[in-house]
C-alpha cells in the first residue's frame, strides 16, 4: 500500500428528495402571490419562528443592513400627502389592495375607508359615538383602517399596535401625531393599565391568533372600561362557503379538501381548525356558535354581522358594567 493512493470507498445512494411539506408549498405560494416583494429576511425569520416550539413573546424585528443600519424617516413624496393618503410599501399592505395582479392605492386606501364605514355603522346601531374616546387598533399593520379615524384622534387618543416592527416604524414616521403607535408581541399582554380603552378593534386578527386567541380576548377585556366595545372579526363557516362559492380558485378552499381528507372535518361536529404552518401564514376557522357560546362567558355579545368584513363575519362585543 505504501506509495499507492488508497481507493476512494463507494459512493453511498442518494436518497430519493423528501416530498414538498404544506408549509413549502404555502410558502411557494405566498412568494408567488407578493410579486417577489417579500424580504428574505422576513422568510428566513419566519423559517425560524416555524421551528420554535412557543412563540409567546416573539415578534417581527425589523430588517437592518449588513452593517446594522435602519433608518426611519418620512419621504418628501410622502409628507406632501394628506395623512389618510400616504401610501405605506406593498409589504405592510397585506394583500389589500392586491387585484389583477398589481397594487392599486387607490383600492388600497378605499378598502380601509369602506372597513371603518362598515365599523362605525355596527357601533352606531349598538348606540355607541367614536368621537372624544380611547381608541386602540389591535394589529394595525401601516394604518390602513386607523388612518380614517383622524377626527377621533384629534378628539380623543387614537393607538395602534402590530407584531411586525417595520410597519410600525412606517406608521409612526407617517402617521403619527395625531396616531399613536408600538410594537407588541405574541405574549397576550398590552402596555396598559386596566381599563383605559373605550374601544378595541380589530380587523382580520383573529383569523391567525391560534391557540392563544382567547388569551387574547381575556387581554382585550382586561383593557376595556366596564361598557367599553371590542370589535373584530373572524373566519367561520359563512366564510368558508362565501370563499368556496365566489372565489373556486382560492388556496383556501385546498387547504379545507386537505384537511377534510385527512380529518373527516366537513362531516363532524368542529368547533375550530388551523390551516397552514407557519406564523405568518396561519389561519383559523370557527364555527361561530360554538365561539360566541364560549366567548359569551366574558363579554356581552352585541351584534353578529356575517359579511361585514369580506368575507368574514364582524362581531361586537362589550365589557359588562358592574352591578348591571
């Protein structure tokens, strides 16, 4: 053997690709439907949430240079605006706004508009005036429904919050004053005393809270004064059959046939399901009797309104007075 070049051992067999998971191809397809205007920071950390066994108490950092720079600073495009028209990137837009393939503004900015319209009315019915109150928007991304509540600010004490630490940047260089705004986290925790909001809202939030929704809906509670309101709106079997009746196409209706064919779902009694897997992507569905019944427990339920958000259903709730 000495001075002879030993053989190198055989190659061991390449093991056949492991077929894509759901959370790959959700991921595929939520890059596909963002034009590529997703940042590989933000996939790469959603990759990382993914994996983590809890994430209470994690949020959406925003995206720094190489040499860890960011900068938050209004544009001179932008400050030349109205407040209600500064248009945020289409990242923090979340799809709104997203038709035939492009971003539309003004559809952007007109759905906000129409969300808060169709919010007010509910309260309005409910016997409830926004102006002069303490207002806060449970994830509210760039502004998109806030922004329209510019009167109750001037009056009153507007906030915003959302996990994605970018759009709040965004927000507070834009919009702020007359709005107020912060990052949270997943923790079901807010920084504020108890009882300090006349009115909470929140609009598609609990379609991706998950497991700690009511974690959640107890922190709403806790922040509301006795008699204050709760808006938001949820995923339920409306919507379900409202998505699978106008939209055919939609992701949502293969994630139901998948779940179906592995469950049995559509021919049991479910109270609830997620689809997809990962933070930013999940979605949950109730079955809005079921949810209202529990939920009953801790707040009164006001109005159920199917459709008023989209295709999902908005439901008012309000923190019983003492002694009434």
């Amino acid at each position: 053997m000495f001075g002879r070049k030993a053989k190198p051992p055989p190659a061991a067999p390449t093991a056949p690709a492991a077929a894509p998971t759901e959370a790959d191809t959700t991921r595929a397809h939520h890059d596909r439907f963002r034009d590529g205007i997703g940042a590989p920071s933000l996939r790469d950390l959603e990759t990382l949430l993914m994996s983590a066994s809890n994430l209470a108490g994690t949020y959406y950092p925003e995206a720094r240079s190489e040499a860890g720079f960011a900068l938050y600073a209004m544009s001179p495009e932008a400050a030349a605006l109205p407040l209600a028209e500064r248009i945020p990137p289409t990242e923090f837009r979340h799809y709104y706004g997203y038709k035939d393939g492009k971003w539309q503004d003004d559809l952007y900015l007109s759905s906000g508009k129409a969300d808060v319209r169709n919010m007010k009315a509910i309260l309005a019915e409910d016997g409830f005036d926004t102006m002069g109150k303490r207002i806060l928007e449970f994830g509210c991304s760039a502004g998109r429904m806030l922004r329209h509540l510019e009167a109750e600010a001037q009056a009153g004490e507007v906030w915003g919050s959302d996990l994605h630490a970018a759009a709040i940047h965004w927000a507070q260089a834009h919009l702020s004053p007359p709005f107020q705004f912060f990052t949270n986290t997943t923790q079901p925790h807010l920084p504020f005393e108890d009882r300090h909001f006349d009115l909470i809202f929140a609009g598609s939030v609990w379609t991706h809270i998950g497991e700690l929704g009511d974690a959640w809906l107890l922190e709403m509670r806790r922040l509301l004064k006795p008699g204050g309101r709760l808006y938001l709106t949820i995923s339920d079997q409306d919507t379900l059959a409202e998505v699978a009746r106008t939209a055919p196409a939609h992701p949502s209706n293969d994630h139901v046939a998948a779940l179906d064919a592995e469950t049995g779902m559509l021919g049991r009694d479910w109270t609830a399901f997620v689809t997809r897997t990962t933070p930013w992507l999940q979605r949950c569905v109730y079955r809005r009797e079921a949810w209202l019944a529990r939920v009953g427990a801790w707040m009164d339920v006001r109005i159920v309104r199917p459709g008023a958000y989209g295709w999902q259903t908005g439901i008012l709730l309000a923190k019983p007075v003492e002694g009434a």
